[in-house]
C-alpha cells in the first residue's frame, strides 16, 4: 500500500511542475489539463494509466523544447547557460522517469494494466 502511495509522488510532482509550467506561460488548457490529469489518477482503469503515461513524455518534450528556446535566448544574450541546462535537463529526465512508473508491478496492478 505505501509503495502505491510513494509511486504516484513523483508523477502528482511532474504534472504539478508542468501545470506551474503552463501557468507562467499562459496556458490555461494545459494547467486545466494538468489538473485533470492528477484527479484521473484517483480512477483505477488502465486507459487513466496511459493517458497519464503519454502526457507526461509529451510533458518531458515541452521541457526539452522550453530547454532549447530558453538556450538560444541566454546564449545570445551572452548569459549563462549551465544551471539551467541542468535545471531543465533534470525536470525533464524526472518527469519521463515519472511515466515509467507505471510499468512498476504496484502501479500495473493498482491500474489493473496486467488484465489488458
């Protein structure tokens, strides 16, 4: 039971950070979405698990492509680079990472994802 609980912590955090994500941006569809996709989690069906499983490699891709722009930005402007590459390289890697977690045996069973 707390294996269950502690799985779903890093996939709640990832799509909490990609909706503050899409709030500083403008982008009240993907907030919502965001939202939305943390209620899904309290239903046990398997298409809620690879729903939230696409979102979050499509979350991670928002991240790599927000790391690219943000790149050419700073480094035209002569600013550093590092921290943020690491930042956002991380952010991105941890919020892919949370997708995998399905595949964990807790979370296919909480999902029921082995009956398919």
């Amino acid at each position: 039971m707390i294996a269950k609980v502690l799985l779903h912590i890093p996939v709640v955090l990832s799509l909490t950070v990609l909706g503050a994500h899409f709030l500083r941006y403008g982008h009240e569809i993907g907030v919502i979405g965001s939202l939305v996709l943390i209620a899904l989690l309290l239903l046990r069906h398997p298409w809620v698990a690879r729903l939230v499983q696409v979102a979050l490699v499509l979350g991670a891709l928002e991240w790599v492509r927000t790391l690219f722009s943000l790149l050419q930005v700073r480094a035209a402007m002569g600013e550093p680079v590092t921290r943020m590459v690491i930042i956002l390289g991380s952010v991105a890697l941890v919020t892919l990472a949370s997708a995998f977690l399905f595949q964990t045996r807790p979370l296919r069973e909480v999902y029921r994802l082995d009956s398919q």
